[in-house]
C-alpha cells in the first residue's frame, strides 16, 4: 500500500499540488485505521490529509479516480492491481475479468430510455449505470490511438444523443406528460426543470469521463493516463490559450479571489504604520495598572486610498485578458478611492459609466463589447493612436494619485509606438504599470514593442495566469 | 497507554452526530472518525452557512463534552488566547509582602527572589481558552472560530498546541496537556492559511450538501413543513445555487426560508410567494434580480 500511496503522491505534485512528506506520513496513518475496501472512505482519507485547499479538490478527485476507484471489484484495495499492470501477470488477471463481467450485448434503445430515467431523476447510480454502459457501447478503446479522454467523450455524447434526450425531456415537462408536481406557473416550473436536467446533463457527462478515464487506466496504465490528463490549476491557466471551460472556472475563481485580496488590502493598509498617539485611550488603559501608561494606544492611521485608471487594449488577440483584469479591478473597486476605465483598439472610449450603471461586472462587460466606440480607422491595434488620443481627452485628469494601468500585449501592428507620448503621461500620473500576457520570451519579437515602452513604466509585468494578476494587485495597494 | 476511543468505526460516528440533529455525510464523519484516531485537528473551510460552527456544537453534544470556543477576531493576542498574567493579585500579593517588611522585619536579600517564584506561580495564571481546552479535567471539544480573521502571527501561537499539545509560558515552563481534546478550527477562506497551520490538520471542505441531504435537514429541522413543500424548496435552492451570484443561499438561509413559509401560511410554491420571500434567500440586489430573472423569467430557449 505504502508504494501506490507514493506513486499516487507523486502524480499529486506532478498536478501542481504542494504535499508534504508529513502530509503523506499522516496519510499512511490514516490508512491503516479505516476499512480499506471502502473507497468513499479510502477517498475521505486521502482527501483530507493531503489536499488542504478547496481549489485543489478537482485535481485530486480526477487522480483518485484513476489510482483507486474500480467498478466491479468489490472487497479489494483496487489501486494495488492498478499502479502495477506494468507486470503482466497483474494484467492478465485484471483485465479479462472486466471483460468478461459486461460482456452481455447492450441494446442502444434501452440504454436510450436508461438515460432518459437518468437525466429525468438525477439518481447517482442510474446516471454511473448509463455511463457505464454507454461507454461500453460506444467508448471502445481503439489501441493505435494515443491516450485521449477529450476524444473518447465526444464519441460517446455524440452517439449517445444526450443533447435529443434533454430537449425531448424538457418538451415532456412542458406539456405536463411528465409525471412529478409542478410548482407555480409554466415558466417558473419550466426554469427549474431545465436548470435541473442541465445539472443532471453535467454530472452524466462527468460519470462518462470518469468512466472513460478509467477504461484507459486498464489499456495504459494509470501513469500514462494520469499525465495524459495532468491539468494545470486554475490560477496557472493561461489566459491566453484558455478554453470555454477553463474560462468559466476561471470568472468562478474571480470573486473569491477579490474577496481575499480586498481583505489584505484593507488590513495591510490599516497596519502598515502607526496612528497618531491616542491620549484619551492611553489614559483609560493607564487606569489597570495603577494609573502608569504602561502601554501606549495609537489611532488608526486612514492613509488615502490609490486611484486607478485601467486602459486596456480589447482587440481580439488580448480581450480575454483584459476582460479578466478588469473583472478583478472592479471586484475591489471599493479598495480604492476612484476606478476609471478605457478601452482600446486604435480609438479609445471610457467604459467607466457602463460599470457604474450595469448591474453585474458581467453584463457591463458585454456591453463594453457592444457599445464602446473603439475603432477608429482598421480595427487593429495601434498603441501610437490610440495612447495621443488617450492623452488628448484623459490626460489632464491624470493626477499625482493616479496609478495607470496599461493592458496589452504592445503588438502594435508596425505603426509608430509614439512612446513619447507614454512619457509625457508617466510624468502626470503616480505611476504607469503594463502587464502584458505573452510570456516574456515573445517580448520584443516579432512586432512586439514593448521594450519601446519598458522605460517609461514603473514595472512592467508579464501576467499570463490568475496567480500573476493576484500577485501583481497585491502589490499595487 | 491506549486512549479509550469514543467512536468505535464511521458510521458509529454519524449515528451518534444524527442523534443530536447534525446529519452528516460519508466524508465528513470519516475527517470526525479519523482526528480522534490520529489525534489532529479539524479545519473546516467552506462557503458561509454550511454548518462549519455547528458541527463543532454538534461533535461536542455528541461526545457529552463541554465546548470551550475561541471566537477569532482581528487583534486577537496571546493573552486571549492561551493565558495571561493576573497583574493585579500579583500587585496585592506585592503590597501585602511589602506591609510585612515595613512591619519591622529586615529585607531579607534573597526575598525578592522568593516573591518571583511566589507571583508567576499558577495561582496567579489566568487561563485562556486553548489553555484551558488542554488543562480541564472534564472532557472538552475546543472550537476556533474563524481562525482566518487573525494575523498571521497570531496563528503561528497556535501551531505549539495544536501539534504538542502544550505550552511554553516563559516564567513558569511547558505545561502539558492532561488529555487531547477534538480540536475544530473554522475558516470562511477570507485569507489563505499558513501551510503550517494546514499542514497540521485534517482538511475539511464543507459544502451545500446534496439535495437529498438538505431535504433531510430541512424536514428534520423545520419539522412542521410537509414534504412536498421541503421538496420544492430544495429544488429552488438548488437551481439558485446553479447560477453565477455573489452570494449563494447557505442551508441556514435554506431553513430560515422554510420557517418563513410556514408562518405565511404558504402551502406550495409559486411564482407570487417565491419572487416576494426572495430577499430571506439572498443578500444584494442584484444577485436578487438575477435570480428573479432565472427562475420566474419567461422561458428562453434552452441553453446548449
């Protein structure tokens, strides 16, 4: 046990999870004192003695699944086969003994209305039973292929028709042929039942990935899998290059992450140096101590709070990145006493009374797309244009309390990158700081002139990832 | 020695957790079965709401113990937390001894010394309550509530306990712990917690339980509500807690809502009685007018 603890171990850190040596002790121990042919119970010990963060959950849960869980094998601590089907005889056990377990012929209609039953109720082992046999039925592993989980969930949703399933399921809730209470009206009823068949959806879709996953474990090995699947976490996603889904895990990860940096911020700033002396506390503090000021009480300093005037470029190569820059800046919009915005492509326009009026950060984003007036003549970049008109209309507002922050990748499509202009700025504002989300390896290549404005900023930063950008605001306030 | 256990195997753990209210899953009574075992802490993170304090009430109810609670608030020292001098019958027991001498007995010159070994004794002690939590006599469950709200100095105090189990006072030296008590330490995530603090405890993220289990607390704590209506409350909860808001309902929210129907008298859900007791559920406008949108707006197409 003790070798598939620190292969699986090691396949954590390979995720980008910090666990330690007296993390993994602690993991032993707790092994030994709870039933090991319970995996739900073998999973609680693991999780809670070596993942410390509820970022990290996702990561453990995607290596656990490939290192333990195993359907069809009660009773045994599965990992122990698992880690080692490098050694044939393991394998030959082991595998043929799933085959031959499901070896009956499923029939796509019934798995059909299985899955019908499964996305209507949302039961957990109906939707495990689907994915199961779903994946039998239309996963097969083909060998010459490289190990792919992505591929093989496609294949399966496809055939599957979970997208067919869901409309009919949701047309049956309408007319009411679905059995089960309503509640209130047609459209209140009709919102809870799709927003419950698109969780059920999702969680099927999991199963089937789980299920794939785990298919792969027995043609590959769990290593090769495991690093096949290894992502980065959430705060190491690049913006750039993110997906659909990582976006939406990372606009998820904003708001708790605002609230913590608001917190620090705050508090850093409450105790970064002492008040004036507090005579009146000082005194009553005296009077425990036989009226000698032992201890002297200081006001709370109010040192004032930095203003920030953000200027993004929202041309397609970099709008991802601005989008979540500005997300952030405006999650701790009360940390500062005033938060200006502008965007750019080769004209520039002021959002800033778009966020003040939208709602929510994320409609006054989608608005920004639609309403600013940001094009002046191409639609491309042009950092010279776009930084004289900013100080055309902006500048005078600039004060000495200002902090400028300028976001682009400072590819400027070979016009002029009048950095004068930025000077002239910087000698305005408090200061001027780029971030840049191409990696610093690419700065200066190619059209890049970034090294044209470097001088005249007060830092310069590349800020591919979630982490970067915290740390980045961190150090603003 | 072996410790006498109090918990035989997991499920002994959540029997005995649901026997005083606290219905709990698999994971967490497996974290509760395992830090009696291994004698570490707890540390609960999760969104607000989800019970985190409540399962230290519960753990101790269960375990017949008295709770000593440690609520963490910014500006916590070590003198609340662990012990603290008590000056004044320090001072009283000077002045007596200084009565004696003017009463016409020589200073002795080593009677200074005796005087300090006298005063920093621990009849002069004030116990705080992590101190406390490793001295009583009677078995105790000590909670620290929402340790996030300390400096981070401050928890570093804490590392010495809640790996030792004792405590360094200068004048006096170690003081050990008479027994080792379950040890629950709260955080609502509001900063990231050293990694020795975390390294030290058992982890435990508790989550909005699943709808099955919040039905079960809802009819369990609110038990005038027939089941129809706990079903369909959990049913809105769960699709608000699907949406992308800035605060999502807690279980606690859940309850309050349930008891807020019954007082009105509402018998089923419907548009007019949900859109009008939102505001129990959720805390900023337009978190409210997002979900008004979502769940009583005119049916869009579905999304993909």
């Amino acid at each position: 046990m003790l070798d598939v603890l620190s292969g699986f171990v090691d396949e954590l850190r390979a995720s980008g999870l910090p666990v330690s040596v007296t993390e993994t002790i602690d993991a032993a121990d707790a092994l030994s004192v709870i039933p090991l042919d319970d995996v739900a119970a073998v999973r609680a010990c693991l999780s809670t003695t070596l993942v410390k963060s509820a970022d990290h959950e996702v990561a453990f849960g995607r290596v656990f699944d490939l290192f333990f869980s195993r359907r069809g094998l009660p009773g045994i601590p599965s990992a122990e086969i698992l880690i080692e089907t490098e050694s044939p005889d393991v394998e030959e056990i082991f595998v043929p003994g799933r085959l031959s377990g499901n070896r009956r012929a499923i029939d796509p209609r019934e798995l059909r209305e299985r899955a019908r039953r499964a996305l209507a109720s949302g039961d957990e082992e109906l939707l495990t039973q689907t994915a199961q046999q779903a994946v039998e039925l239309y996963g097969s592993v083909e060998s010459a292929r490289p190990v792919g989980v992505a591929y093989y969930l496609q294949k399966t949703l496809r055939a599957l028709d979970v997208e067919s399933i869901l409309s009919q399921l949701l047309a049956d809730a309408r007319s009411g042929t679905e059995p089960g209470e309503r509640i209130g009206g047609d459209a209140m009823h009709d919102n809870l039942v799709r927003s419950e068949l698109m969780r059920h959806a999702d969680a099927l879709r999991e199963e089937i990935r789980r299920e794939i996953a785990r298919l792969l474990v027995d043609e590959r090995g769990a290593g090769a899998v495991a690093r096949s699947m290894r992502r980065p976490l959430v705060e190491d996603l690049d913006f750039m290059h993110a997906s659909a889904d990582d976006l939406v895990a990372m606009r998820r990860a904003i708001y708790p992450l605002a609230r913590i940096l608001a917190s620090r911020l705050a508090h850093r700033r409450r105790h970064r140096r002492r008040g004036p002396l507090d005579i009146r506390a000082t005194i009553r503090r005296s009077l425990s101590s036989g009226g000698v000021p032992l201890e002297p009480r200081f006001r709370r300093p109010h040192p004032s709070r930095p203003e920030i005037f953000v200027l993004a470029d929202v041309s397609g190569s970099v709008s991802a990145f601005a989008r979540f820059t500005v997300h952030l800046v405006y999650a701790i919009a009360e940390q500062f006493s005033n938060v200006r915005c502008a965007v750019f492509i080769d004209g520039v326009d002021e959002v800033t009374g778009i966020f003040r009026r939208a709602a929510s950060i994320e409609e006054a984003i989608a608005e920004v797309g639609a309403k600013a007036d940001v094009v002046d003549a191409h639609g491309h970049s042009n950092y010279g244009s776009a930084f004289r008109l900013f100080a055309q209309r902006y500048g005078p507002s600039l004060t000495k309390k200002t902090n400028l922050i300028i976001l682009g990748d400072a590819r400027g499509n070979y016009h002029s990158g009048e950095s004068e202009i930025l000077q002239s700025l910087r000698r305005r504002a408090h200061r001027v700081f780029w971030l840049n989300p191409e990696p610093r390896s690419y700065w200066g290549t190619g059209d890049s002139i970034i090294g044209e404005y470097a001088p005249h900023c007060d830092g310069v930063f590349e800020c591919r990832t979630l982490r970067q950008l915290k740390d980045f605001v961190d150090r603003l306030a | 020695m072996t410790p006498a256990y109090r918990f035989s195997d997991i499920k002994s753990v959540r029997d005995a957790l649901a026997a005083v209210g606290y219905l709990c899953d698999d994971a967490i009574a497996t974290v509760l079965y395992l830090a009696e075992r291994l004698q570490k802490p707890i540390l609960v993170e999760g969104p607000a709401g989800t019970g985190k304090t409540e399962l230290a009430k519960s753990l101790a109810l269960a375990l017949s113990s008295r709770l000593i609670r440690l609520q963490c608030y910014e500006g916590l020292d070590e003198s609340k937390v662990l012990y603290e001098w008590n000056y004044r019958k320090q001072l009283l027991r000077i002045q007596v001894e200084r009565n004696e001498e003017d009463a016409g007995r020589e200073a002795h010159h080593d009677e200074w010394r005796r005087i300090e070994g006298d005063i920093f004794s621990e009849e002069f002690l004030l116990t705080r309550p992590v101190l406390e939590a490793i001295r009583a006599d009677d078995p105790v469950v000590l909670l620290i509530d929402e340790i996030d709200r300390v400096e981070i100095e401050t928890e570093a105090l804490l590392l010495e306990v809640l790996s030792e189990y004792q405590v360094s006072i200068a004048e006096l030296g170690t003081v050990r712990a008479r027994q080792i008590p379950p040890v629950v330490l709260t955080s609502n995530g509001t900063r990231e917690l050293s990694e020795a603090l975390k390294r030290r405890c058992l982890y435990l993220y508790l989550d909005y339980p699943s709808q099955e289990r919040e039905r079960e607390i809802v009819i369990s704590k609110v038990p005038e509500i027939s089941e129809r209506l706990a079903d369909e409350v959990v049913r809105v909860i769960g699709l608000l807690r699907s949406l992308d808001l800035q605060k999502h309902p807690s279980i606690s929210e859940t309850l309050d809502w349930a008891r807020t129907l019954i007082v009105l008298g509402i018998e089923h859900l419907d548009e007019a009685a949900t859109s009008s007791t939102m505001n129990i559920l959720l805390k900023y406008r337009e978190d409210i007018d997002r979900a008004q949108r979502e769940l009583l707006g005119h049916a869009s197409k579905p999304r993909a």
